[in-house]
C-alpha cells in the first residue's frame, strides 16, 4: 500500500473477502469456520484435502475485496449489491476480529481496508475455493429471493440518487460473504493508494 509491503504471510489461504449488503453476524461466523476448518492440504503421509489451516499451523492473509459483489450490467461492473464502505469496515474489523479468536492472533494477517492494493499470491495447483454461507446461496440460488433483493438497493439507490455522498462515490467495499480462499499460497499486500 503506498509503495510499501505492508503485510506478508508464508504458506497458508489467502482470503478474498467480499461483503454484501445481507450479510450479518450469522453469516460471519460461518465464514470463519469454514476458512479456519477447510480442508486443503495435504498431511504428513502426501493425502490430499486431509488437513485444515489450523491443523498445520499456517498463516492466513485476508484482503477485503467488495469487487467479488460485482453484478455485470452489459459490460460494465456494478457493485450495487456490496455493503457500503462505512458500514463494511466494521464488518471486515469484527471477521478479523473472529478469526483471531478462533486461531492464533499472530497467524491472522490482513492488508488495509478500503486502499489500493496490489496483492501478489503464489496459488498452489493452483487450488481457489469459492465459500458462500448458507444464506448467500439461498438468495443467489432462488431467482424471486435475488429479484427482490435488487428491487430493494435500486429503491435504496433511487433514495441516494437526490444527493449522492463522498461514500456513494467511492466504493471500495468488500462484498458479500463471498470468499475466495487460495490454499497454500504465499500472499503479500502492497500498492498505492488509489487516486
């Protein structure tokens, strides 16, 4: 960030956290099991999809990305369905939060919230895990569930339109509780802060 690594990890998953505007404390704490708890590398004997994260003691880089949000309209990406900046940063800061109880603090590394990053993984296999909490699949699998939910933002957004803000104009958001875990990938953050 910056021109400067601000963050490193050896082996271990890199988290590519995207939060939605549905997301909740539920949501969360699914996540962080799942992350801490999938079973990716392989144990002592070479058998693959044996041994979690915290079995082998690695290291977990999360990068909060509200790109993974994105909804395609024509050409042209739209983010409408990522939690808003001000709101998601406390959602980012509390999954930290999580993970750290859950595993070892030291082990939880992250880059920084909201900033350009350039983020650079070494992808084993290359092995990428999309995860979803069980609510995320619900709506996005049931068409009348993910019509409403889009009729519900672009109310929100009609709202806004009348005098959009700082936030509505910048949305570096995490979204979703769509997560893309690289396993045993070797993660470092560093960028400069988008203009």
């Amino acid at each position: 960030v910056g021109g400067e690594q601000i963050s490193a990890i050896g082996r271990g998953l890199c988290v590519l956290l995207g939060i939605s505007l549905e997301d909740t404390q539920k949501e969360l704490e699914h996540m962080v099991r799942k992350i801490l708890n999938l079973r990716v590398f392989e144990d002592e004997s070479g058998k693959h999809w044996s041994k979690s994260v915290m079995d082998k003691e690695y290291e977990v880089l999360c990068v909060s990305q509200f790109t993974l949000q994105c909804v395609l309209k024509g050409n042209k990406p739209d983010f409408h369905l990522a939690m808003p900046t001000e709101q998601a940063e406390g959602f980012y800061n509390s999954f930290l939060e999580q993970l750290r109880k859950a595993y070892r603090p030291e082990l939880i590394k992250d880059g920084e919230f909201s900033a350009y990053m350039q983020v650079h993984i070494q992808n084993d296999g290359p092995v990428t895990i999309e995860l979803e909490s069980p609510a995320a699949y619900a709506a996005t699998s049931d068409p009348k569930q993910l019509s409403k939910l889009e009729k519900q933002q672009q109310r929100k957004e009609k709202t806004r339109a009348k005098g959009p803000s700082e936030s509505s104009k910048e949305r570096n958001v995490p979204r979703k509780e769509d997560r893309s875990a690289s396993s045993g990938a070797e993660g470092d953050v560093s960028s400069e802060r988008e203009p």
